[in-house]
C-alpha cells in the first residue's frame, strides 16, 4: 500500500488534494487486499489509481471588450469500468489539473456506491463566471464544448455541473454541442433545463440527498433531525437544497456562508432571502442582517464555531480542519455528513471518528446528484419523464441503500460505525471485482 501512494505521489508532483483523496482510499481498502491477493496481483490499486484519460485543451474567446481570452479546459476521464465516465464540470479561476483528479478519484467510488452503472470522471476549466457577462459566459462555454464534444458522448462520458457550472451553463454546452455535431442527443449531458431533457429533482438531489443520508445516520442511532440545530457552509446549489430539506425534515437551520463571509440567524435562516442575496442583482449575505433583526454576519469568520447539533459542510474542499472539529466535538456535534466534496481535512475526520461522533463522507452523502443524473440518462433513453414525487421516492431509496451498504461494509471490516471505510471498501469493491472480470484492459 504504501509503495503504491509513494508511486503515486512522485508521478503526481504537486496535486495535493489527489494525494489526500487518495490515501484516505488506500487506507481504508488495505484490509480488503489482505483478503484478496487477487486484487494485488492484477495490480488493481496501481490502475484505478491513473486516469484511463486526461484531456486538456485550449479554450479561446473574445470578451466584451472585443479582447482575446485563452483559458484551459480539462476533462479527467478516470474510469470507466463500471459505464460511461460521469462527473460534473467546474469552472474556477484557479482551476488545477490535481483538483479535478481528486474529484475524479472520488467520483468512481461515488458513482460505483449508487449502483445506477456510472464510471468516474471530472473535468471544468480555469475560468471564473464571477464578474463576467451572460454574453461571455455563453462564448465561453460554445469554445470550450467546441473542443470537449469530441470526447463525450451518451454512451462515452457524461459531464454535468459543478461548482460555477449551472443550468445556465448547462443550457451553453449543450446548444453548441447539437450545432456542431447535428446530434440532438440529450443523454450527453445531465442537469438540463425541465424543458429540454432535464430530470425532476436533479437541481435539489445533491442538498436533499445530503439530509436524507444524514437522517439515516441519526436514525441508526435511534435519533433524528426533528428538532435539531443544524449549521450548513456554503450559499450555492447543494447548500441551498440541504438547508431546505433539513427544515423540512424538522430541523432548526441557523447558519450558512460564501467565500466573504457567515451568517448566523438563531431564528432560522430564510432561504428566501439568501436567494435574493445571492441573485444576480443580490446585496450579497453581509445585507442580510439588514433585513433580519436577529441575525449577524461575520466577514471572514468560521462558521464552525457556531454551536450546533449536525454539521453539514456544503462549500467546497478542505474548509473544515481540525481545530474546527474539535470546536464542534467540545459543542456537542452529534452528526456530520460533507455536502460538498472532502470538506473535512483528513485530521478534522480523524477527530469526529475518535469522538464516535458519525460521520459521513461525500462520496456516500452527496451521491444524491450523480444519482439523479443517472436517472435523468435513464430518462433521456427511454424519451421517459418521470414525476418530481417519483424521483424523490427513488432518492430517499438510493440514499438509504447507500447508507446501508456502507455500514454493512463497515461491519464486515470490524469497523462499525465507520462511514469512511464502509463506503471506501464498498465502492472500491464494485469497481475491482468489475476489473477483475473485464481482464487487464
Ligand atoms: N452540484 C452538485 O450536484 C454537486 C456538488 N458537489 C460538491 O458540493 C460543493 C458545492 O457545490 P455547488 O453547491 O454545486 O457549487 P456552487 O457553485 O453552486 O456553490 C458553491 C458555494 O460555496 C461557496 N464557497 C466557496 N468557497 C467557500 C469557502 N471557502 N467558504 C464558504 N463558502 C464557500 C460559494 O460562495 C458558493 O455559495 C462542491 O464541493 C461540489 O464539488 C458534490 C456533489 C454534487
Ligand atoms: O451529476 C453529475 O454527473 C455530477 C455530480 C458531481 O459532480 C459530483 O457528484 O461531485
């Protein structure tokens, strides 16, 4: 094991977030390979380790300003063992190639732990939609599909959204990939617009498959959201959605963020207004005490240290470290489950897992999205559309399959309890018994 993070590490130099992604997963399966020695004779960790493709690219475009841009775009096509690689696209000013291996490597595990036939893979590019036109969102997203489309496919590689890339986006990508292709091919993108191939659901499934999964952790512990007080970082899709299924399972919501700051409401935050807030023509949160009397807003301050019942990080990589989970232990925190992917730093984990306190890490919480969007390819097949009740039945079930499996797991591994290892074994196992099967290709 160690030899094979060692290789990894020195052919993957400075993609820190790959390495931390990565060891955790190697950590957690040694115990299956003591078990199977078949698994490391066909070198499966060494394989599902390298990318089966990383495609990079240029993407050049012309501002407002009549200006020349060249961005990169990236698609990490990690694994498609299990069906199509699927994964969403980011799109961030500071964008690196190891970034997106991370979230790669996470999503074969993620999307192998939903059971739908779902292959891993990521990609985006290094430009910020902050401040920029809907013009220039809409030139930029026509140059980068003009590269990416000859790698995607229903069948090939799925992406959808991510962090920056919305139905908006969405909507960009696939117009310019039915011009330049003369395929009218719904299933090559998930997250699309109700009215043209989208799925019910798949805008919320990601925040409320989040909740649900934290309920089924509460409920293996003869407790449950219903009157709990919850803390939720983050202010874009999966928070907003988190936050709302939370409240309707009963919980108490008072607090949430952006990258500026925290807003703390001991009333319960108001969805509608952080919406507006964070609109197009918003004020941003540090205006929401404005309208709230009780409510504070803190520039730059942590969140974590709001007092709180459930933790639900919903923002973005390694927001949460230690000292934060140990200011949330000492609170009292009974359940934490990442919204977003790997939030926690793997000494925040180390600190909740210690505490006994259950936690649930993104590849299991967030399933909820990818899952939809395997549903919403399911649809797009069958030229099927299926009821928002009808998908939110069929989430609460994957849901509460995935946390079953992955406590199952950890059981079988003399580990209960342990979220971690439950869902690292469990998706590790789909994907290299599939391997195994399918030769050395
Ligand atoms: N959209 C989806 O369906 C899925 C998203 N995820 C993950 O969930 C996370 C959030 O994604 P989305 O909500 O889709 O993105 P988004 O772009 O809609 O929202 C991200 C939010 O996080 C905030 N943020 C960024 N950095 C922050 C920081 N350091 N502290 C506090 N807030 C910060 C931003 O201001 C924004 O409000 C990401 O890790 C993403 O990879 C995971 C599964 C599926
Ligand atoms: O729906 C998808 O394909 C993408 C979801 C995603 O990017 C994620 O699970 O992190």
């Amino acid at each position: 094991m160690e030899d094979v993070f060692a290789t990894l590490q020195r052919r993957n130099p400075g993609e820190d977030e790959f390495h931390q992604a990565a060891h955790e997963v190697l950590e957690s399966v040694a115990p299956v390979i003591e078990r199977h020695p078949e698994y490391a004779r066909a070198r499966l960790l060494e394989r599902i380790c390298e990318p089966e493709r990383q495609i990079l690219f240029r993407v050049p475009w012309v501002d407002d300003d009549g200006e020349v841009q060249v961005n990169r775009g990236f698609r990490v096509e990690f694994n498609s063992a299990l069906g199509p690689y699927k994964g969403g696209l980011r799109f961030d000013g500071e964008l690196q190639l190891g970034t997106l291996k991370f979230l790669g490597f996470e999503q074969i595990f993620k999307n192998a732990l939903t059971g739908l036939g779902i292959g891993g893979g990521k990609g985006g590019a290094d430009f910020s939609p902050k401040d920029r036109s809907d013009g220039e969102i809409m030139r930029f997203c026509q140059a980068f599909m003009t590269e990416l489309h000859r790698h995607i496919g229903a069948r090939t590689d799925v992406p959808a959204g991510d962090m920056g890339v919305g139905e908006r986006e969405i909507g960009y990508l696939f117009g310019q990939y039915q011009r330049i292709t003369n395929r009218s091919e719904p299933g090559v993108l998930t997250g699309k617009g109700l009215g043209w191939g989208g799925a019910q659901l798949r805008t919320e499934a990601t925040g409320y498959g989040c909740a649900y999964f934290v309920e089924e952790m509460l409920q293996a512990r003869d407790t449950s959201l219903d009157g709990r007080t919850v803390v939720v970082s983050g202010a874009g899709n999966v928070a907003l959605h988190a936050i709302a299924k939370v409240t309707d399972l009963g919980g108490l919501v008072v607090a949430c963020s952006d990258s500026h700051g925290v807003v703390h409401d001991p009333e319960g935050i108001d969805l509608d207004l952080v919406r507006e807030l964070k609109g197009e023509d918003g004020d941003g949160l540090s205006a929401y005490p404005d309208r709230r009397r009780d409510a504070r807003y803190e520039e730059d301050g942590s969140i974590w240290a709001i007092e709180c019942d459930v933790a639900l990080p919903c923002a973005t990589q390694n927001e949460l470290d230690e000292d934060d989970a140990r200011r949330l232990v000492d609170q009292g925190v009974i359940a934490v489950a990442e919204g977003a992917n790997m939030p926690c730093t793997p000494e925040a984990v180390d600190v909740f897992q210690e505490a006994d306190v259950p936690f649930g890490p993104g590849k299991a919480a967030n399933a909820g999205g990818v899952a939809v969007s395997a549903l919403e390819m399911q649809q797009n097949a069958a030229r099927d559309r299926w009821t928002f009740e009808r998908t939110d039945e069929r989430l609460v079930e994957i849901m509460r399959e995935i946390h079953g499996l992955c406590r199952d797991t950890a059981e079988e591994y003399d580990r209960p309890g342990d979220y971690v290892s439950g869902a690292n074994i469990a998706g590790f196992r789909r994907v290299a018994d599939t391997m195994l099967a399918l030769g050395v290709v």
